[in-house]
C-alpha cells in the first residue's frame, strides 16, 4: 500500500483491496462471497437501472489510542437499510448478514482504517439493489447486497467550520408520501441539480423546505438539519426527512448535557431566531453553518458572527468525536469492536 496522507484525504471514492458480497435468489440469501473487483455484472434489465430499486447505508470505524477498530452504531443502520428495503419492495437484509458483511469487510481491509489523532475515519457503503430483469413496473426477482470501504476526510473540504449554504425554493428533494424517509438512490438524484447550483454561487449545500407548502424545513443537502436557542435542541419532524443516525445520537448527548429536544416542524420564520444552527449526518458528523440565504427574499440568516462554530454545536460534535474514538466512556453501547 502506498503511503497516504491521513489528515489530507478528501470525502471521496478510495480503492481498498476488498468488498464484500451475497445474492438474494429463489426467496433466500446466499453465503457471503468476497471480491477483489472493484466491478459488478448485472442483467441489462436490471430494476435498479430502470426503476430505482436501491438503497444504501453510510457507517463509519474508528481507531482508537490502543489500535482498536470500532464502528458507530452498526445496529441501527441494519435497521434502516430495512426500513429502506420496505419502501421499495425488496427483501431484507437480515441483520446477521449485515453484520458479518460490514465486519469481514473492515477486516479484509483493516489497514485502510486511519490511524489515531489524523481526523480522519473508515467509511464503510452497505449497497442493496435489485438485479433481476423486468421491462414492466414491479420489483425484481433477484437482489444483490454488498459492502465496500474507504478512508475518507472530512465530508466538507473545510471540516468542522462553518460553513454557508442557501434555500432551494425552486426544488423538492421528496414528496410529503413519498420515500424522503428512507435512504434511497432517488431522493439524492433529486437533490443534486440544487446542489450544484448551491455550489456554482459559492455555497457548501442547499436547504430544502416541505414540497406541500413551502413554508418548513426538511433536509439540509446531504444531512439533517438542527438549531439551538434557549438551550434546546430543535430538529425537524416530517415523513420527508431520513432520521439520521447521528441526529438521534446528537439528541440524546443534547440531553446529557442539559438541553431540552424538540422535534416539531419548523417555520422558515424562525430562521431569524436561532442562535446557532447546522447540518449532521454520519459523513459529516456536525457541520455549523455560519448563514443561510433565500434567494427569492434576497435575505441572509447570519450565525456563527466571530467566525467559529457555535459554543454547543461544538461541545456536541466533541462529545460525539470522543466516543467515536474512545477517548470517553462509551455509556451508550454506541460502538462495537471489530475482532
């Protein structure tokens, strides 16, 4: 393996030496198979190519000061990924098989994993998609679920620092019904023509409101969104929005270290009224957002005024990093040991 650069990775594709693989035929899984391909072979009828049959999950280990490889709340992914495979009609991926899929994975390429002190983490891609042929609407008959890996950086180049992104009025991620709750390939190729706009005037996301009405938040880019005042912990409520893994864990060290939580829906208004806010998702962890423009009101929310992340928005994200990486006491059960 060629020398890397921990602390200089970006959030991105990185070949490693393994991934991890089981087909789903005749009504059952298969045995868990390993591949040094990089490559997939599948019908050209495929659903995944034709009717969005995909869901995904986003993990992510850690070393630890004694060289141990942990891994973030492995259980609720496998749940999720689930709820996922529900939404679209696709079998689920028992949670033994999920598990021994992401931890042979790890192991198969532990040296991949960033050492201590770099920033840096393994990012770990559990992917499930339909590969059986059908040219009519309906779920296919065959499944593949697989695992692949990569260290990565930071999911905004500029890491725990605030940062600006602006409101996509012009653009729904997802509908009130539809699968805006569940982790599929479809609701983020919804958000990518915003994104890129966001990106072309100089902003790191957009922030999506509700597609019924226009008037509340929903997702953030990539993540959840969240803001602090009067000492409370305000996240918003909606069938639209992924429950992020990190926002729950946020909310219940928000709570450990004083904040009340709300979870309701949140007016646009109150924009003007937060003292801190940001975005948090597993890849990004917690990313502070020092303003927020509307274009169509030409007004820009303004937060993080000295520069730096809010004083609870980083208590919170140190928290997180020191259970991560074994820095503190893991009272919650958060983290599991790949042996």
């Amino acid at each position: 393996m060629k020398n890397i650069e921990w602390s200089k990775l970006p959030f991105g594709y990185f070949k490693t030496n393994y991934n991890t693989r089981c087909y789903y035929r005749d009504g059952k899984w298969g045995q868990l198979e390993v591949s040094s391909s990089e490559q997939i072979t599948m019908h050209i009828a495929a659903t995944c190519l034709h009717y969005g049959q995909e869901a995904f999950e986003g993990v992510k280990a850690f070393r630890s000061k004694d060289n141990l490889i942990k891994v973030f709340r492995l259980s609720e992914n496998s749940k999720r990924m689930n709820k996922s495979a529900d939404a679209i009609l696709m079998p689920q991926v028992p949670e033994s098989l999920f598990r021994e899929a992401v931890h042979k994975t790890i192991k198969l390429n532990s040296e991949f994993v960033p050492p201590y002190g770099t920033g840096a983490s393994l990012y770990i891609r559990p992917i499930l998609i339909g590969t059986g042929p059908q040219v009519g609407v309906k779920p296919a008959d065959e499944y593949l679920f697989m695992v692949f890996v990569g260290p990565v950086g930071p999911y905004f180049k500029d890491g725990f620092k605030p940062v600006s992104i602006q409101i996509a009025r012009d653009y729904d991620r997802a509908a009130p019904l539809g699968t805006g709750h569940v982790k599929v390939g479809g609701n983020y190729a919804a958000s990518l023509r915003a994104t890129e706009e966001a990106h072309h005037e100089g902003y790191s996301a957009s922030l999506f409101l509700d597609a019924k009405e226009k008037k509340y938040i929903d997702e953030c880019g990539p993540a959840n969104f969240f803001a602090i005042k009067d000492n409370t912990y305000i996240t918003p409520e909606s069938h639209s929005i992924l429950p992020s893994i990190t926002n729950m864990s946020l909310q219940v060290l928000a709570e450990s270290i004083g904040l009340k939580i709300e979870k309701r829906r949140i007016h646009i208004d109150e924009l003007k009224d937060f003292e801190e806010v940001g975005a948090c998702g597993t890849a990004a962890d917690i990313s502070p957002i020092k303003a927020i423009f509307d274009p169509e009101k030409q007004i820009t929310f303004e937060y993080c005024k000295d520069g730096n992340p809010g004083p609870i928005s980083e208590k919170l994200y140190n928290l997180l990093q020191d259970i991560q990486y074994c820095n503190i006491p893991d009272k919650y059960g958060w983290l599991e040991t790949i042996e």
